[in-house]
C-alpha cells in the first residue's frame, strides 16, 4: 500500500469510527468505504456489496464517495455525506429498509435526529422524502457540533479530488434522452425518459436505473413542469 493510499482510507475509516460513536452510539458494523464516480451522485450506499473469497456466506457493505463532486465543497461538506450514507447503513441493520434507493419517513427523521435536514430540492423547503434526496447542516444541530470537534481536535483533513476536465462537466450536464431501465429478473432496456416500461418476461414495471442524472438535468434548467411529471412517474415506479 503506498503512503497516498493508506493515509487517504486511514482518514475515510477513522472518520466513519468518530461518527459512528458520536452520532450512532457505536452500533453500526463495520463496512468498505470506497471512492467510487457515478454521475450526479456525492456518495452512495450499497447494502451486502462484497462477500468474503473464502467465506462466500461473509458479506460486508459498500459506503462509497464521489471524488469528483468533492471540489468547491468544505470537509465538513463531504463528511456529512459521509454520515448521510451511514443513516442508510443504520437503516439496513436497525430500521425498516425500503425499496430501491427510495428516502422514507424513518430515513428522514434518523437524519434529523443526528444534525441533517432531508431535502429533494436542497432548500429547506423541500420535501425529506423521496427517490432523490440530498440535505442541509442543521446550524448548531448534533452532526455539525460533533463534525466541528472533530476537525479542530484531530486536525482531520481530506487530501484528493477528481482533476475533472471542463469537456467533462460539459458532458454531465448534457439533456438525456433516453435512459436505462432494470428490473428485478434481471432483464434490462433503453426507453424515453417519460415512459413506464412492463417487463416481458416477469410483468414488473422497470424501475430507473438513472433518474438521478434526469432530476438533476431538469432542475438545472428550470424545466419545473417536466420535473413535475417525471417525479410522479419515479413515485409511481417505486410504490409498484
């Protein structure tokens, strides 16, 4: 392992064990974090993502950060990311775990509970429910009270983040016209990005692999009625 490495994941695993005792009484198991791209994402969760290669029945879960979301954002920024993603764990191992990548109600109030407001538009007004869900630091709220202790104390400092090109973030804001569909079976296919899709072999509506990339696409272009829309379909992808 060279030093770059292991200073960098040393850093991402002390900080899920600070949290996990600051903010989680210390009951969340352990799990891999990663740094890991995926468009218009900061970060994601990944239940039972690895199993052990000579204990098949060992799994562990997958915490992952995006490092090319990371600029222009403080450290405090990304560590709540980070403690964003550890609600899900949380969720997984003690809650009530729903389908897909949908925020419940107890998702939201875990999440304000510890310091987060749960939002699907980044303002405070927005809905703390839903497919796509970011959030806001509470001023003076649990997360950001341990989050500035934790800094100060251990002088806790992230050091690396995607060198990503202009032609890049050209690319990711570019209008979507189609998008993938999956379903459980697995089958999997390419549709318009308006159209609900029954799969043929099993008669399940697919759900989107990539409204993410959409939501944010018609939100940066205050296409307002045509997010309006696109989300009731999400909703009524996920409630099917």
């Amino acid at each position: 392992m060279t030093k770059y490495t292991e200073k960098e994941y040393v850093n991402l695993d002390f900080a899920y064990q600070y949290f996990n005792e600051a903010l989680f009484d210390n009951v969340l198991p352990g799990l891999l974090i990663t740094y890991q791209r995926k468009a218009n994402s900061r970060g994601f969760y990944h239940p039972s993502r690895f199993r052990h290669r000579e204990n098949g029945e060992e799994t562990i879960s997958e915490l992952a950060l995006n490092p090319d979301l990371f600029e222009d954002r403080s450290d405090m920024e990304i560590l709540s990311t980070l403690v964003h993603e550890l609600v899900h764990h949380w969720q997984q191992n003690f809650g009530k775990p729903p389908k897909g990548a949908y925020h419940n109600k107890e998702f939201a109030a875990k999440m304000e509970e510890i310091g987060l407001q749960p939002t699907d538009d980044g303002t405070e007004e927005g809905k703390p429910t839903g497919r796509k869900v970011t959030h806001l630091i509470i001023p003076g709220g649990k997360f950001e009270e341990k989050a500035e202790k934790f800094l100060k104390d251990y002088q806790f400092k992230l050091n690396w983040e995607s060198q990503t090109t202009q032609k890049q973030k050209q690319k990711n804001k570019a209008d979507p016209s189609k998008v993938k569909f999956i379903c459980e079976c697995p089958n999997s296919v390419w549709g318009k990005i308006f159209s609900l899709v029954i799969c043929p072999e099993c008669q399940r509506v697919f759900k989107w692999e990539q409204a993410d990339v959409i939501i944010d696409y018609l939100r940066a272009h205050g296409r307002e009625e045509d997010l309006a829309e696109y989300l009731a379909k999400v909703e009524e992808v996920e409630q099917s």
